[in-house]
C-alpha cells in the first residue's frame, strides 16, 4: 500500500505541474523580436511580466478609466484597425470631439517621444495624456486607483504584477507594458524581404517599392528604417495656414509652427483617414497630395516637391502601401478583448 500511496502521491504532484506547465505563456512568444527590428526595451521597475501584461491589457479595454465610465482606450484604438480608428477626429466622454486623429500604437515601444508635438518622454507618463485631457477621458489617475482599489479582482491583479496596490504607478506601468507588446513587424514586405517569400509581393508592389525607395520620390527620407518613419518634426505642405500649431504648442518657437512627428506607414492601409486632422480619407488622396508638391508654407519640407508621377505608379506606390499590412497583427488573439 505505501508503494500506491506514493505513487499516487507523485502522480498528483506531476498532474499539477502539467497543468501549471499548460497554461498559457505569451512570454516571450509575444514579445518575440521581428526580423529586422532592434529588442525592445523596457524601463527598470516595468521589465515585461505576463500578470503585467494581463493587468494592463485588462485595463486597456475597461471604461473605468474614464470620468463617467464611458470610453476605454479602446474605443479609438482598435486591434483589428492596427490600434487604430476609423474616424477623422474620435469622441471621448460626453462624445466630446477630439483634436487630432488617432495614431496607431503599432510599434509604441520604440518610438523616443510621444504625442504629434514630441512632448512626452515615455510611455508610462504618456498614458496620463488621455486620462486627463478634457475630451478624451476627462479623469484623474488618483481618483482611477480610488476605484480600482475597489475591485477585488484588480486588486489581486496588481499585487501579483507588482506586488502593490493599484495606485498610479501600476496603471501607468501595467497599460505600457500591454503597449510595448504591439509589435507588427509580418507584413507581406516582411515575408518578402526578410522570409524569403518571393511571392509575398505582386508585381506592383515590387514596382511601388522600388518608387517609395527611389530619389525621386524621396519617401524612404522621412519613412525610414524598420518602422517606416524616422520620428522627426516635419510640415509636409497639408495647408497655408493651420489650426493646429503643431510642435510650436510645446516650444514656443515659431520655427516649429506646423510640424507634426512623422507617422509610421506600418498597416497605413488600414489605418485611414490620414493626417494629424484626418482630412485625407483614402491613400489615393494621400498619394495625390504628395505628388502635386502640397501647398506653400514657410516650413514646408524641402523633401516635398511635385513627383509628376503618372496614374499607373501612383497606383504602384498604393499597393506598395498595401504590402505594409500586417494581418498577423491585426488578426492576432491575444489582442482581442
């Protein structure tokens, strides 16, 4: 009978770390690297946990952080929109209407600053952006931790991820963390460029992607590197004259007037309409206004200049455009809510 007993025993403890061992691990399957892009890095205190990510993405997706529970992050950024929306301008609570078009948070871990204007150093401190402007969440992060403190389940979620209370050092660190794993690096450029699937890309888009990196389009100059834009301040020629006053709202200086960081092109397909207002509805409008030289501004890009480009390669350079869509991405499951 000992000889049973033990064995059962053993068996139990094996059946146990089976099921453990079963479990769902996104790490570091998740956060794997793609071909050609740099390790991400995240900041001391906040290094990549999968109760920090399962908190944060919780959190992502709940309207408690909103003033009157009725808009998450969400709500203008949607997974199967590259973290996206679909709208020129989005509504926060009360449908107020925001300011600028929403941006992909594609690839958010390795941007150097954050907001249109480069005013927020990093993530973590760019989550208060959204809880504390007026049209969008219209909250405070104290009174957010008030009411997460209530809730068992975040409370246990938070001292599991980072052995706290769910205080604003937590929110901000759990919903950057979710963040800085929104990695698309599988478009059919990759596959083609970096997978060896030579039939990744249509004879079009190999055309269009010879155009985007030639000189005489001088696209790669601003949409640079594995994620497609080299972060700077540009005007690109959108108006004469603007509403938005771009990075001159942080600086003060006049010759930063209308400049805008330069978006990423990562999923562009789906991620219209375009420009910091949304005044572009398609890629065909976008490729038309770069390719008649924009309008006169004083600080209009020297790199924006009539293309003379004829309707079959602007058409080349659309489907190029396309190419940069990553449907593992967009289509992935553990983004879902």
């Amino acid at each position: 009978m000992k000889w049973l007993y033990c064995s059962i025993i053993i068996f139990t403890i094996i059946s146990c770390q089976k099921t453990r061992d079963a479990e769902p691990l996104y790490f570091p399957e998740l956060m794997e690297t793609p071909i050609g892009f740099p390790e991400p890095i995240a900041p001391e205190g906040n290094e990549f946990t999968q109760a920090r990510w399962e908190l944060g993405k919780k959190l992502f997706f709940d309207n408690v952080l909103s003033a009157d529970n009725s808009v998450s992050c969400a709500s203008c950024h949607h997974p199967e929109l590259a973290f996206s929306d679909d709208t020129a301008i989005s509504l926060g609570v009360e449908n107020r209407e925001g300011t600028r078009n929403v941006p992909t948070l594609a690839n958010v871990a390795y941007h150097p600053y954050f907001t249109r204007e480069g005013g927020v150093p990093t993530l973590e401190m760019q989550i208060l952006v959204p809880i504390q402007e007026h049209n969008e969440f219209d909250f405070n992060i104290l009174l957010i931790a008030d009411r997460l403190s209530q809730d068992s389940a975040y409370v246990r979620m938070a001292r599991e991820a980072y052995d706290r209370e769910p205080d604003a050092f937590v929110i901000t660190r759990a919903l950057a963390c979710f963040e800085r794993s929104l990695l698309s690096g599988y478009s059919w450029y990759d596959q083609f460029t970096h997978h060896n699937k030579t039939d990744a890309l249509t004879d079009a888009q190999i055309r269009g992607m010879n155009l985007f990196f030639s000189e005489r389009t001088n696209c790669a100059n601003c949409h640079s590197d594995f994620n497609f834009t080299n972060y700077a301040f540009e005007n690109n020629g959108l108006y004469e004259d603007y509403e938005d006053e771009g990075r001159f709202r942080l600086t003060g200086e006049e010759s930063d007037r209308a400049l805008f960081k330069v978006p990423t092109l990562r999923n562009v397909e789906i991620t219209a309409p375009y420009m910091h207002d949304g005044s572009l509805a398609t890629l065909e409008e976008v490729i038309n206004h770069y390719n008649s030289g924009g309008k006169n501004h004083l600080h209009k890009s020297e790199l924006i200049r009539p293309l003379n480009l004829s309707t079959s390669e602007k058409e080349d350079l659309i489907q190029f455009l396309k190419s940069l869509t990553d449907e593992h991405f967009i289509n992935n499951s553990l983004f879902s809510p």
